[in-house]
C-alpha cells in the first residue's frame, strides 16, 4: 500500500534490523572479538556481557 505510514515505519524498523545484525554493528556482538580482560571486568554473566554489548554498540554509533 503506498503512502501507508505505519508499513513504510515497519519497513524502516526491518531495514534497520538487518543493518544491525548483517553490518558493522553486528560485529560488536561477537563475543570472540571482545577483549578478555574486558569480559571479565564487567562480569562473565548475562547482564555483564549485556552491558557490554550496550556499550559497544554506543560506541560504534548505533541509533537507540
């Protein structure tokens, strides 16, 4: 349906998911690529690793 505003917005939403997870971004949350030392400093659990990823995706400019 062309002009429809809510399809052109899920549009862009799945544009963007695809972008995040097939791009430069999605390489943040490669766990392997991440620093050890750095792991460990925020904790080797699920909200550390968490908020590792976070904080790379900010990094790496990431739209919130």
């Amino acid at each position: 349906m062309p002009g429809d505003a809510q399809l052109a917005a899920s549009d862009q939403a799945e544009q963007q998911a695809y972008d995040l997870i097939l791009g430069d971004a999605g390489k943040v949350l490669t766990c392997r690529r991440r620093r050890t030392k750095l792991r460990t400093q925020y904790g080797k659990n699920t909200f550390g690793q968490s908020c590792l990823a976070a904080r790379r995706l900010v990094e790496k400019g990431v739209p919130t």
